[in-house]
C-alpha cells in the first residue's frame, strides 16, 4: 500500500514567516499533488509534480512554490505567509496508471496569525 | 476552478436507509471519482467511473454516470454510523489533475 506522511502535522506561525511543509511518500510515484482545503471550496490545487524537478501550477498557486529533489519528497513553501493562507494542507499521490486515482496524506493543519 | 457541484450540500438520515448524493459538471470528461473524508482525516478514493460507463457498483456502493446530463450520483445502501463523512466527486479528463467538487456533507443518525 502506498504510503504518505505529511509533516508538520499543525503549525501555527505567524505573517511574513517563511514556512515548509514536507510531504513524504514510501513509493516511487511519479506524480504528486499539494491541496489546501477551506470551508466553503472543497480542494483546491495549489501545483503538483510529474517528476523530480518537474512542477506545474494548479488553480491557487500564487504565494506557494514547490520543490522536488528527490521521487520521495514534495516541498511546499510559503515564502511570507499571510493570514489567508491559513487552511488544511494535503498532499496527495497519484496511484492510478491509466487513470489519475489519487492517495492522500493526513494533512497539515496550518494557522497564520 | 471547481468543475463538479455535489447536491445537496449537506444530508442527514437514519441508520439503515440509503443516501444519495450527486455532483454535476460543466465541460467533458475521461472519468469522474468519488472520495470520502472523514472529518480531520485525508481523502479516501472510493469509486472510479470511466465516461463510457453508465452503472458501477462496489460493496455497498452505486454510481451512477449520465453524460448527457453531465452528472453523476453516488448510492450508499443500508447506511451505516461509519458512513457519516463528507463525499466529493473529482473529474478527470487525459490530464494531470482532478477538479474536485465542493462535497456533501453526510450524517448518520442511530
């Protein structure tokens, strides 16, 4: 079974920190996936890799960036964190070959003050 | 931008009645995904749906797929507590991402 660990599980920091998120997978999927969840819009992409050092934009990338060295790992910056960006945080790996069946992690729970 | 809308947003009903709940969608699709999520918890998928399927079932699951209508709905049977959960349907074309819906909100009632 595929295997995702998010880390840190909750953070609360405040605005203008740089904050890291780590997402960790135990197998070598090509494809991964950050989220942020909020009340009221479901999951919401924020930008997602097909490779080691290949990463695209998703729906709500602006103030995120991501990056990905190694097939395991899958950062996620927020290079000055703003109060909207408090929220759920989700990584996700695709597990599907021909189709794009997704495996998620727990999440982070993140709150900027 | 959310490609599926779940219908209704929120449902409450007994313990051993089924639950429906459905998503629409806007544009064409390759296949379309429902995933639960309990509360403080990651999504789980559960179903997969291809777009030249109309009917699918696993367990005590249903889904239906209407291309026409470009919606689907999704049939729990014989409820149960560990049914309460929220449910989001997620469209896929011959991409790389899923547009996930907004969710409906189920809630099991003894």
């Amino acid at each position: 079974d595929a295997g995702i660990t998010q880390s840190p599980r909750h953070k609360v920091t405040e605005t203008g920190t740089p904050v890291t998120l780590r997402c960790h997978q135990t197998e070598n999927h090509r494809y991964m996936y950050w989220y942020r969840q909020d009340p009221g819009h479901g999951l919401r992409l924020i930008h997602y890799s097909y490779g080691v050092k290949d990463t695209d934009k998703g729906e709500v990338s602006d103030g995120y960036s991501v990056s990905r060295s190694k097939t395991e790992d899958f950062l996620l910056t927020l290079e000055s964190a703003t109060s909207s960006q408090t929220s759920v945080y989700f990584c996700a790996i695709r597990t599907g070959l021909d189709y794009n069946e997704q495996f998620f992690g727990p999440g982070t729970r993140l709150t900027v003050l | 931008s959310q490609q599926g809308e779940e219908d209704p947003q929120a449902l409450s009903i007994q313990e051993g009645e089924n639950a429906t709940m459905n998503c629409s969608y806007k544009t064409s699709i390759n296949n379309l995904q429902w995933y639960r999520q309990n509360s403080g918890r990651g999504l789980v998928h559960l179903i997969l749906i291809r777009s030249n399927e109309r009917e699918k079932h696993s367990g005590r699951l249903r889904v239906t797929l209407d291309t026409s209508k470009k919606s689907s709905s999704l049939l729990i049977t014989a409820s149960r507590a560990a049914d309460t959960a929220s449910y989001f349907c997620a469209t896929g074309n011959r991409d790389d991402k899923i547009i996930f819906g907004k969710g409906t909100r189920l809630h099991i009632l003894p």
